[in-house]
C-alpha cells in the first residue's frame, strides 16, 4: 500500500513511528531517601517522517497543514503538520525539482 498524505504521494525513507513523552515531574525532597513523581498528563502523538518528492513540491506537499496519513500498515489517522522542511536533490534526469523533505506530524484526536 502506498503512503499518502491528504491525497498526496510520498516516498517514505525514514518514519519513526508514533510517540510520545508524558509530562513527568520530579520532586526531590532533601530529607527523603525517594523522589516523588507528579504526573501531568501526556501531550498528543508525534511521528517523524522523511520523505522523497519528485514532483509538486511547491503546490502539492508545502500547502499542506493537516489531513489524514496512510502508510504501508494501513490508515494512521488525520494529522496536523507541526514543521516541513526541505532540501532539494540535484536530479539531472529529471524536468521538475527533486525533494527530500522532513515532516514532524502530531496525531489529530486519539
């Protein structure tokens, strides 16, 4: 199954997965041998991917702020786009611009 995001191709290289780091406290008593932890709660799911475009960079991929993901397992949800940034490959073969591009995504909803 192909990956898309919003209706769009993409050429996944490197994608690590969904994840996320709890609000954690630690609180260290001075005269206690134990350290208390105060949970706060978690924030949303973030996932990182890097992907190749080889066309539509510029009106496909860059207009993008959030849609729905589908990846090779299947549909992964609808996702807001936190940053986008590209670097363009030297692709003599080609007519249209060539480019890597690295997405930080956050899971819309749970």
């Amino acid at each position: 199954m192909p990956w898309t995001l919003d209706g769009v191709r993409i050429y996944v290289e490197k994608d690590s997965g969904w994840a996320h780091d709890p609000r954690i406290g630690e609180l260290n008593v001075l005269d206690s041998s134990q350290t208390i932890i105060h949970t706060a709660g978690r924030p949303s799911y973030t996932r990182d991917i890097t992907f190749v475009v080889f066309s539509g960079y510029h009106a496909s991929i860059l207009p993008i702020t959030d849609g729905a993901l589908v990846s090779d397992q299947g549909a992964e949800g609808d996702v807001i786009v936190k940053t986008c940034s590209a670097d363009r490959l030297q692709d003599i073969k080609r007519t249209t611009a060539v480019f890597r591009v690295t997405m930080a995504l956050i899971k819309d909803g749970i």
